[in-house]
C-alpha cells in the first residue's frame, strides 16, 4: 500500500501524446485506478505539489483533477494536510468511471458480483413494468428486436448478439417508465460486456435462454406483466449462475 512518502517519490511513466491535450483527465484516470486497485490506501493523504512534481503538470491540472476524484467520492480535502484518500464506502459505485477503474483492477470480481446481483434485482421489476406501461409501437420494436437477437444466437455471430443484446436490455429498461431504471443501463451493459470478456457467453447461447427473450417480448408486448417478469428473473439467475464459475476460479 502506499504511504505519503511513496506518493511524494513516486515517478509516473511521461503523458502519452494523445493526452497532452487534457492533462486533467489523464492525472484523474491514473490516481482513479491506483485509488479503485487499492494501491493508494484509504486514509492515505498527498499534497498538490507531489501530484505536480510526479506528473509534471501544472497546479491548476492538478486542482481540477482533485476536484473530480472529489466528485467521485474518492477523495477529500483534508485541513493542513492536503487530500486523504477515502474509502469504498464513500465512493459513487454507480458511476461508470468508478465502475471501470475497479473492472481493471483486482477487485473485477467484486464489481462484476455487485453489478449481477444489482442487475437481478432491476431488470425483472423493469420487465414487469414495461408490459403495463410500454406504447404498443415500442413494444413491438422490442419483439423484432428479439427476434434478430433469436437470429445471432442461431448463427453464432457472438458481436452482433452482444450488440442487440444491449439494445434489448436498454429498451426495457427506458420501457418500464421509470426514468431512474432508465438511467440505470449503463450498469447492466457493464455485465453484458463483462461476460463476453471474461469467456463466459458461449458462442452458441442456449435455447432456452433465446426463448426466455422472445417470451419478454411478447409478454411485455401483449401486457403479461407476469410472463415478461418471470422470463427476465430466468435470464438473470442464469447469468448469475454462469457468473459464479469467476467467483469460484478468481475467489
């Protein structure tokens, strides 16, 4: 873990070219992802000028890279002493940033549990909601839009399942007519994105799994609000199933 002296001697690799032209973002992402891996420890404090003199940009970078770690909930400033990292606690863990930083850290697993679990707690209410709230043309999108899903699937084309996948989810989702599941996709797309990283989407995905989609659909189309929610709870137990095999190999 790092200590105040580490972070005043640290020395960081020069700025790649393509960040010269917003230093801030480039300062922000580097303590972003040393702070979400835990390099940077809770409780530890840094001054500006050690941020100054390890980066080599200028106070007014520095301060507004601060101010978004700050934002974020990762930081804060401390009387005297200068910014004290924070803990997990207070960080915003819904905000895609922090999302990221922790996937490309050594707590992904974690994040990738957290996000499951928050997906399977959504998507099924969101489903349910879609089939007593959703405009009829919609709904009816979203039908033909599982069955091009349906079609990838069949096919194997895993690019273009992933991508129809997250039109799928996203549309039930802004469908439920609740604007705050609707802001809320981004987070689910994380997970669907994440099980194709982590090879945990078979080229060929199962039947059953094709269906409970089209059966969505249709129920969110027809107003079963039952069926669209219980075929969404079969689709997210699944995936948390299927998720499970990196809990249990990365522990």
């Amino acid at each position: 873990m790092a200590t105040e002296k580490d972070l005043d001697t640290r020395t960081a690799a020069p700025a790649p070219v393509s960040a010269t032209g917003d230093l801030r973002n480039f300062v922000l992402d580097a303590l972003g992802r040393e702070i979400c891996a835990g390099e940077i420890a809770p409780d530890s404090t840094f001054t500006t000028e050690s941020i100054e003199d390890r980066f080599q940009v200028s106070r007014p970078v520095v301060r507004e890279a601060l101010r978004g770690l700050q934002t974020l909930g990762l930081v804060t400033p401390k009387r005297r002493v200068g910014v004290r990292v924070l803990a997990l606690p207070h960080w915003n863990v819904y905000d895609l940033q922090v999302i990221r930083w922790r996937l490309a850290g050594p707590s992904r697993v974690a994040q990738l549990r957290s996000l499951t679990e928050l997906r399977g707690a959504i998507e099924p209410s969101a489903a349910r909601l879609a089939a007593i709230r959703a405009p009829l043309n919609e709904a009816s999108d979203l039908v033909g839009l599982a069955g091009r899903l349906w079609a990838a699937g069949k096919q194997g084309d895993s690019e273009e399942f992933l991508r129809l996948d997250l039109q799928f989810h996203q549309l039930i989702l802004k469908l439920s007519g609740n604007e705050m599941f609707a802001q809320l996709h981004h987070l689910v797309e994380e997970v669907l994105r994440s099980r194709t990283q982590y090879n945990l989407m078979p080229q060929f995905p199962a039947a059953e799994a094709l269906q409970w989609h089209v059966d969505i659909a249709t129920g969110i189309q027809t107003g079963n609000a039952e069926k669209a929610a219980q075929s969404m709870i079969a689709i997210t137990e699944r995936a948390l199933d299927e998720m499970s095999s990196l809990w249990d190999r990365e522990g």
